[in-house]
C-alpha cells in the first residue's frame, strides 16, 4: 500500500487559496510532467528515449514531444471537467468518452498518425478529471484519494466495453477487446476500474523508496518502471509478442529486482541486459510506461515538487 513521503519534501500548498483554473493549471501540469519525465528517461527497456527508439521504427523522442504539448492541453481541460462536475462517478466519466475523439484527433494529428500517446490521453483522462473533483471537495491532492475516485467514476467499465462487445458478432473491434476475447485480459481498462492498484501499491511505494536511497532521479524511475513491468498487465507487449513475451517479461523484470535493482552493480548489469533484450525481442511495454507518468503525476500532485536532493 501507497505510504506518503516524509514531510521534509511535501509541498505547502493550499487549494483553498487557488482559483479553478489554477487548480487545473497545477493538474495539468504534474500529469504532463510525467508524460515528459517518463519519455526523458534512458534506458528504458524497449521504450522511445532521447537515445534510442527502443522497440520501435515508426516514433522516436520528438514524436512524444509532439504530442506531449497536445496532452498537456487535454489535461487542463479534463481537470476542469472534473472540477466543475457535481459528481464523481459514470456519468462524469462518460462526458470524458464524449470529449475523447476530438483530443485524440489532435493528438494523432500532431504525430502525423503515429501512435504515441493514446493509452496515456485515456488514463490521464480520467486521472486528471478525479484531481479536478478531489480539488474542488478535498483540501488535499493524495494518490489514494484521486484513485478512489478512478475508481468511482469507471465502474462497471469492463463489463460494459469488453464482455458486452464481446458478445457482439459484427463490430468492428480494438486491440484491447480483441484481447479480452482471446485472452481475458481487462488491461488498461481493468487497472483504471480497479482505482490504479499497479501504481498505489507497486510504483509510487518504488518511487519514494528509491529517492530514500539517495540517486538520481532517472535512476529512481528505471526502479519504479521495473515494479511496474513485473505486475502489469500490459495489452502493448501481448499484443507484439503474445502471452509468452508478457510471461517472459514479467519474469525477466523480476529477476532484475532479485538481483538488487537499480541500487546494485549485479541488479544494474541484468536491467541492461532486459533493455537489449527487449529491444531485440520487439517488446515495448507501453502499458508500463503510461503508469510510469501517472505515477510521477500523482507523486508530484501530493507534494508540488521532487525531493531537494533529487532537482
């Protein structure tokens, strides 16, 4: 379970002081915080950085620069959504489907219909929007918090937009449902109606232990990106590589872990190994990497900035 960081590095913020926009402002800015903070990092496994395209030949570092400013205005506006609703629950959560189509056209447009981003602008959706309706009634931005109201505002999700199409014989279908179909897998949809348990429990308790151990941040979010990779359920890598690319990347990341992480020379040595290897085997865990931003996002809403000794 998500314990909050010490109180040395909290921010001081009071909500109460802050207008609307500005509260949507701050919202929008940690989410696109960690959209950019997630692909600035090197040496992720299979993943597009500054150095590399990872797993990839269609996208590279500029493509998620790119959409990264259409996200950042799709958060604002999502944040704003949430905070001027009256309620937190499907209803909310179907005006977002309503907004969705327009954003996602800017989004593909800004790449030239390369697709960077579209699992994030879902997840970060709907993330923004329960900022927004935790800022308006709560004096206070905590990953639990926001992530009940996730989980609120999609529930009943899976049912109604995979078992229900499943069932339909003519429709034209994404890569999502046709997993679930295959496989049962709930994926990005399934974490979201859960209220985010992959990042509250696995990622952000990583993060904070790694900034404890004194390194440098993209360091600390390799740490927490593998936490994720051992436990997601990531529909990217499955749908590259099938069951077995997610099986050996579940194990391979835990291995990683086992060996003492990113905080060990011998952790260190098979966390490349897992890079090179992901980068030869074609997998990406996107997924991962999109809870990778949400979990910097919800770190930097509760506390308004990184430890001092880490910026």
């Amino acid at each position: 379970m998500y314990h909050s960081p010490s109180a040395e590095i909290v921010g001081s913020y009071s909500l109460n002081c802050m207008s609307p926009d500005e509260v949507a402002c701050r919202i929008g800015a940690a989410l696109q915080q960690g959209v950019l903070h997630e692909v600035s990092c090197t040496q992720k496994p299979g993943l597009v950085s500054p150095e590399s395209m990872g797993a990839h030949d269609d996208m590279n570092h500029h493509s998620f620069m790119a959409s990264s400013v259409v996200l950042g205005q799709s958060f604002f506006f999502f944040a704003q959504m949430g905070n001027q609703s009256p309620v937190c629950d499907r209803s909310l959560f179907d005006l977002l489907r309503l907004s969705g189509p327009a954003w996602e056209t800017r989004l593909m447009a800004s790449t030239r219909g390369v697709n960077t981003h579209r699992g994030m602008l879902f997840v970060g959706a709907v993330v923004s929007a329960a900022a927004g309706y935790a800022a308006r009634y709560t004096s206070e931005l905590s990953p639990t918090k926001i992530c009940s109201h996730v989980s609120a505002m999609a529930e009943g999700l899976c049912s109604r937009e995979l078992q229900e199409r499943s069932k339909a014989l003519q429709c034209q279908k994404t890569a999502g449902e046709r997993l679930y179909e295959q496989y049962g897998m709930t994926g990005i949809r399934g974490e979201v109606e859960r209220g985010l348990p992959s990042v509250i429990d696995h990622s952000l308790p990583a993060l904070s232990f790694a900034f404890e151990q004194t390194l440098s941040l993209e360091t600390c979010l390799r740490h927490a990106l593998l936490e994720l990779m051992v436990v997601v359920e990531d529909t990217t890598v499955v749908n590259r590589g099938g069951m077995e690319a997610l099986s050996w990347l579940h194990k391979a990341a835990g291995e990683v872990l086992a060996a003492g992480s990113v905080f060990t020379p011998a952790g260190t040595d098979r966390y490349r190994q897992l890079a090179q290897q992901c980068s030869q085997r074609r997998i990406s865990p996107g997924g991962c990497a999109d809870l990778l931003a949400i979990t910097i996002a919800l770190y930097l809403l509760q506390t308004g900035n990184w430890p001092s000794h880490i910026l």
